[in-house]
C-alpha cells in the first residue's frame, strides 16, 4: 500500500453492548478513569445541539487540511453506528464537509463525526441533528483530491485513536478508550459515577462532610491571617 494514500481494513470494532453501556456516564467520569491524560482537544466542539453522550466504534481518518476525498470514502464504507473520526491538521480555512456529507451520514447511521478541522453549513447541520464536533466554520470549501488514509492510527489533539477504539464525546469535549482497556475502564466509571451520585444526593441532605478542603490547605502549608 502506499503509505499517506490508502484504504485498510478494520479488523476489530468495539462491542455494541459496550458502546451502550458507556452512553449512560458522562464523559468526565470515564476521564477521571483514565488518569485525566486523555482528551481529543479543547477545539472539538460540538455544532449540534447537545442531549447526552454520543458513542461508537471509531472510523478513522486521515485528511490532507482542506481535502475531504477520504471522508467522502469513509461515508461510503461506514457502519451503522460508527463515529467518524477525521484528523485534517487543524487547518480553519477550508471546510472538510457541510451539509450534503452530513444528509450522507445520517441516512448511513453513523452515531457522529468529530474534525479536528472546520465545517460549514453549519446552521443546517445542527437543524438537520446530526451530531459534530469541529475545530471551527467557514464557508470556504473543500477541495477532493486526496491524499489521505483510512483505517490507520491518528491523533487529536494528542489523543491517539486506534480503527475500533471506543470514541466517547458530550458537552465536556470528545475522548477515546482503547478497544483493549474498555472493559477495564467502564468498571471503574460506573464506580466513579455512583460516588458522584452519592455525592450529590448527600449536598441535597445538607450531610456531605467539606472537611478535606482545610485538611488540604493545612497540608500544604497554607497560611491564614488569624
């Protein structure tokens, strides 16, 4: 294959029941879970109005910034429930899809698209509801030439993301769970989230112990004016 020009296939996809089960957390306690080392980047926002977790086995892909023949592909080739994931470097001067791709991608059932990159027609793809983060907008489109990859590792914003990884994105920003360590992971956030929820209902109670805050001030040696 000729390496930065290629289509490979995806030999694994995480588990449906899974991707399910990681709908129901948010996407902070998974990171909490993760060591906090995790994220797809503060540019990815959503452009879609959001109503919770967007979840699905990643499809990946690599763009040349300003060119979206590999996404075009990659709409082609989706599964139902796929979350596209699209490193165009960044670029914020050409838009990698708008309207039509995203018309595609939901008659496809792709569960959502992440760009580290720009769109545009975005008033009409957030009426249309198809979930999309980016990088920014603009009017100016794409050109469809390639080169490009499918089905390879990249990275956004550091976060590198593996054909069949879990891909996990809310309010908070967009995250990525390897297909190994999914198991693993949503153990310790359904732990996580029950904590927070005990939390919350003792706040509600007026019984939930603050105590900790001047035990940490105290240990660091913090100084107060008596």
């Amino acid at each position: 294959m000729t390496l930065g020009f290629q289509v490979k296939r995806r030999h694994r996809r995480i588990a449906p029941a899974t991707v399910e089960a990681f709908r129901a957390l948010p996407v902070a306690n998974v990171s909490d879970c993760m060591a906090r080392m995790f994220a797809g980047g503060p540019t990815l926002r959503p452009i879609h109005d959001v109503t919770g977790v967007v979840a699905g086995p990643a499809l990946t892909v690599r763009a040349r910034p300003g060119d979206n023949l590999m996404l075009h592909h990659a709409l082609d080739i989706c599964e139902p429930g796929d979350f596209i994931v699209v490193d165009a470097g960044g670029d914020l001067t050409t838009a990698i899809m708008g309207e039509i791709m995203a018309a595609i991608a939901l008659k496809r059932g792709v569960a959502g698209i992440a760009i580290l990159g720009a769109i545009r027609d975005a008033d009409e793809i957030r009426s249309m509801g198809l979930p999309l983060y980016a990088s920014g907008v603009t009017h100016r489109g794409p050109y469809k030439n390639g080169p490009g990859e499918i089905n390879t590792p990249i990275a956004l914003g550091g976060n590198v993301i593996e054909p069949g990884d879990l891909v996990l994105a809310d309010g908070d920003g967009l995250l990525s769970v390897p297909f190994d360590s999914a198991d693993r992971i949503l153990t310790a956030a359904k732990a996580k989230y029950a904590a927070e929820q005990e939390e919350i209902a003792a706040i509600a109670a007026g019984t939930n112990d603050r105590s900790w805050v001047m035990a940490a001030l105290r240990d660091g040696g913090c100084a107060f004016d008596d």
